[in-house]
RNA sequence: GCCCCCCUCGUCUAGAGGCCUAGGACACGGCCCUCUCAAGGCCGGGACAUGGGUUCGAAUCCCAUGGGGGGCGCCA
C-alpha cells in the first residue's frame, strides 16, 4: 500500500516548533516513499479555535516549504460522520452515554482492562497494562467528537498508513488502537517520536516565551521569522532533532533529506532545544544566500529602525553585502549597519577613549585627513597604502592608525575593512565625519 | 497515586557485542590569518548515569537503582 501520512493540527493558536518538526518528518517520510502528505485540521475544539490560528498555520508551513499534497480536511466539517459512528459503537455496546451533572450527556467509550500492546515505529514493542483505565468520551455534551475520536476516524477515513506524532500521544495509543479493534478497520503504524525541550530540561510553554525570546530562542513560526532566523536553518535544524542520517552530515537541503529520511532513524531520546547550533546553521544559511535575497530578507528589519526612503539601491546592497558574513540573525543588519543608515555617528566612548583620545589618536586623524581629502573614490589599494604610510612613517602598527579612523567613521571599534567601510560612506561623509571629530577632540 | 517512555562530551548526535584508547557538529580554550569585528584554517579539553548479571568480550543484551519526561480532560 502506498504511504499516507498526514499533520494534524488544531488551530488554537501560533504555529508551534514542536509541530513543525512533526510537520516536518510526516513530510519527509510522504516524500521519501513517494507517498501522499495530508493536511487536516482539527477543529473540534469550538471555544480555543480561530480563523487566525488557521491562517497562521498555513502560512508557518509555507514558510518552511512544507506543502501538502492533499486537504486540509476539516473535522468541524464531518460532524455526522462521527455521530454515525458512534451510533454504530453504541449499537453494538461499546460506548454508553453518561451524564455528568456540571457538564452534561456525554458518549463514552468502554475501554477493555488489562495488557495492551502494540509495535511502535520508533520504540519498538510497547506494552501497557490497564487496570482502572476510566472509560474516555467519544462525544461530548454539545455533539463534538473528542480529538481521540475523530482523530482515529479520520485516520481510518483518510487511509493513513504511519502516524508519526510525538511522545505525548504514546499512552493514549492503546485507546485508539482499541477504537480501530471495535470497527474492526485495520489501524495504521503509530511512530512515537520524542518531544524537544526547552534548555531546562522541561516541556517547551507558551508560558516561558519571553524567556525564550530574551535568550533568542524561537519556538513558533512567528518567533523565528520575527528573530531573523531563515527557514531552511529552521528545518534543518529542526530536521537534526530526533534525526540523524547517520553519515556525520549536518548541513542538507530540504531535497537531501528527502533522499536520506527513513523513520527507522528516528531516535527515541528527547532533546533540549539550544540556540547555539540554530545560530551557527542560521549563520551558514545566511552565508550561502544570494545577496539580492538576502538584501530583502534584512529590508524590513533596517526599514523598521531606519528611514531607507533616499537610500539608494546599490548603497542598501553594499551596507547588506558588507555584513553578510557577520550576520547569525537577520535583525543583526540593524546595529551593524548604524554607521551607515543614521545621519549623526553614535560614538562608543570606550572606543573614542582608547583610539581617539590617547596617544597620538588625534594626530593620526587629521593626517589621514590629508591623505584622503585629495581623494574622490575610495579603492582598497590606495587606501591599504595610505594606512600603510602612515603606520610606517610613525613606526606603529596599522591597527593603531586603522582604528581611531574606524572609530571616528562609525563611533565604533568594529566595522568592516576600512577601504569597504570609507567606500560606502563617500566622500563627503567620511570628510565631514573625520572634521566633526577633530572638533569634538 | 496508577501507567508508560527516555538516559553517550555542556548541547545535538554517530554507535545496532569485538571496527571504540567512543567518531562528528555546536559551544568553550589556544594558535594561525588579520587594520577591528567576523568568516576561515589548525590544535586542545570534554561523555558511555550507577550497580549487578549474560558473554572469551558490552556504550551496545537482561535486571535493579537513580535521574529526567510524558499520559491518566466533555484539551489536542
């Protein structure tokens, strides 16, 4: 039979990293065999869900690349289906309906005590014993089908072959499996795989999401587009996170996984989610990105802190180019680029004490002045030869007549080369900037 | 409370009885490159939770203990 996979959200709200992983490997697996990638929504929750939600989580799984092959299904959309099944169970005297006095008449389903078992995907044989298992609802009081419910309904319906979904769910598979037994369908193979925790060792909350955000920890799609971090860094790592190819390889492309993914390699040990390593594969995504690209992913961020309206394009793209192999976040353009983007230097006032206003800072600049006010372009050569003349006439090393320029350019002790960084200001600003600090020393 | 899962460097992991004096990556430290910061290159420290078995031989198999996590909702 040809593989049928599906994710199975329920649209209460941003989309998740822990679902785009499971996203993700039901994804890779559809691809890998060739089979079909399902996306149903699970909407049977009337009071937490939302069209935002919905939105977003379609728009998370475009982000990532992740597309679906078929639906989205809605479950508020195959209410009589369930009833009818239901119907059916309670015809044949596996579910009764119980009235709690708080909350209503409900259908429940008569669970069988004692040892369940069953082989999952990536734990092997699992077995559990049941002795006072209460009984789980099918139907609630207001006619909606539990998730437990609808979701091995639309299993069997939707002819899903391997369910991969987290640990979380390992326990209430047996509960399921029995639903499958009562129809007599056949279930698919479950694959359990392990839940991804915070840096603490606990489940991720949306309650610890400022803490997250404070340490640069993205956990939803929102956090990690809002964070600067690129998609294919996001999947890749995420990719790594209960995954391995087993080859010491790290960096792929979504294609290479596709080609090396086998849920047999799914490991079993939950992992802590750091932001180290995204950083660094964010920081290597960054690297390997196509500069016009690149200039458009850090546009808003610098539009959103700097007014770009007279920038001129080159100008933008240079300022972009000049960091790329700095960034690990997008919204580091942002501070990086201050030298460019803002009218008035911001100086550093340890930079300015070190460079500028010891031994012989002042000196230095106004002979560099000299050197470069007879210039109208800024090439490297000329540039290097100048700072190289100057270093070598005072007998000091370049560093100590490169920086007090930096610093009376930018404010600041770190910029790009110095010809690169003279280049992009131009003349004018480089003569103004260098005379505005002579004053101020 | 009951049931279940997990346990290799700080972190992500490779490892499916001898290939392991345990490999890679991130992070960390050092060095090189160098006008700064990065990037890049090289080197280094750093792990089989503990205790019992099984076996000629165990990170790998079994059992306990410890630790971590999850499930037991008219949430999903």
């Amino acid at each position: 039979m040809s593989v049928r996979v599906r994710f199975a959200p329920s649209p209460t709200g941003d989309l998740h990293i822990g679902g785009v992983r499971t996203a993700l490997y039901n994804y890779l697996h559809a691809r890998h065999t060739g089979g079909v990638f399902v996306l149903r929504i699970e909407d049977t929750d009337q009071a937490r869900n939302s069209e935002e939600s919905l939105k977003t989580i379609k728009e998370g799984l475009a982000w990532c690349g992740l597309g679906w092959d078929d639906g989205p299904y809605y479950q508020s959309k195959r209410l009589d289906r369930y009833k009818e099944l239901a119907k059916q169970l309670e015809e044949k005297g596996r579910a009764y309906w119980k009235t709690d006095p708080e909350k209503g008449t409900a259908l429940h389903f008569k669970l069988e005590q004692g040892q369940q078992k069953f082989t999952d995907l990536v734990h092997g044989t699992v077995s559990f014993m049941y002795t006072g298992e209460p009984d789980f609802v099918l139907l609630r009081s207001s006619g909606f089908p539990t998730f437990m419910f609808a979701n091995a309904v639309d299993d069997h319906d939707m002819n899903i072959t391997q369910v991969l979904r987290g640990d979380d769910h390992l326990s209430n598979t047996p509960k399921q499996l029995q639903l499958f037994q009562a129809f007599g369908w056949t279930p698919p193979d479950y694959g359990h795989m392990p839940l991804i925790f915070d840096p603490n060792g606990a489940k991720l909350s949306k309650r610890e999401i400022e803490m997250y955000r404070s340490i640069g920890l993205p956990v939803t799609v929102s956090e990690c587009q809002r964070l600067g971090y690129l998609p294919e860094a996001i999947v890749n790592f995420l990719a790594l996170l209960g995954w391995s190819p087993g080859n010491n390889l790290e960096l792929m492309t979504l294609e290479e996984m596709v080609k090396l993914f086998t849920v047999e390699r799914i490991g079993s040990t939950p992992a802590r989610f750091l932001v180290d390593k995204l950083q660094w594969m964010n920081g290597q995504y960054i690297r390997k990105c196509p500069l016009d690209r690149l200039v458009e992913l850090c546009r808003p961020y610098l539009a959103g802190k700097y007014d770009l309206g007279k920038v001129e394009a080159e100008t933008l793209k240079e300022a972009v180019r000049q960091q790329q192999e700095r960034l690990k976040r997008l919204d580091e353009i942002v501070p990086l680029t201050k030298f460019v983007f803002l009218p008035a230097v911001e100086y550093d006032e340890k930079a300015v004490a070190k460079w500028l206003k010891a031994d012989g800072g002042k000196a230095i600049l106004e002979e560099l002045r000299a050197g470069l006010a007879p210039r109208e372009r800024f090439e490297k050569e000329p540039v290097e030869n100048l700072l190289k003349a100057v270093a070598e006439k005072r007998g000091v090393k370049l560093g100590k007549v490169a920086q007090p320029l930096r610093v009376a350019l930018t404010g600041s002790d770190q910029s790009p080369p110095m010809h690169e960084t003279l280049a992009i200001l131009g003349k004018e600003r480089v003569i103004s900037r260098i005379d505005s600090t002579l004053k101020m020393l």
